[in-house]
C-alpha cells in the first residue's frame, strides 16, 4: 500500500481515529468500574461493552459514501498477499 493511495490515508484516519477512541472508552470504563468483576471470558463486563461500541462504529465510519473498514473485513487474496496470510490469523475480526 503506498503512503499516497486513499487506502493508506484511510487506514491512518482510521488509526487515529481508534487510538483516541480507545483512550477515551479505557478512561471511561475505568472510571465507572468500582469493582473488578470479570464475565466468563475473563474480561471486565464494561470493558468488553466498551469495546464492542468502539467495533460497532469503527464498522459504521464513512468517508464520503464508501464505509472506511470495507478493506479490513476480508481478507486479501492469498497469491496477492502472502506476507499478509503469513502474519495474520485466518479469520476477520468482524
């Protein structure tokens, strides 16, 4: 991806978007939690909404009328990016 395609100015809006976004849920959520309760999977129930909220818009974010996560949802093509499935688990995060 070349720093000068739409696609890599979208992942650094994206990025940044999610970094100050994460900032703000993680000080939220630990500012409303007095207790340390954890769900079955072993994360803090708030947390784990938190979370989820930040998921849920970052899958709504458009620029325009093109939704932002559209690159991120698939995975590429094996034979274009093999580095890409070498790293990475098999599944999206969807």
């Amino acid at each position: 991806m070349q720093r000068s395609s739409q696609e890599y100015k979208d992942a650094v809006e994206l990025w940044s978007l999610y970094q100050s976004t994460k900032s703000d849920l993680i000080a939220a959520a630990f500012g409303e939690s007095s207790s340390n309760q954890k769900s079955a999977s072993g994360v803090d129930p708030i947390i784990q909404a938190k979370c989820q909220q930040l998921l849920d818009a970052f899958k709504k974010l458009k620029n325009g009328d093109r939704l932002l996560c559209e690159i991120f949802m698939t995975l590429p093509d094996k034979k274009v990016a093999l580095f890409y499935h070498n790293k990475v688990d098999r599944v999206p995060i969807y």
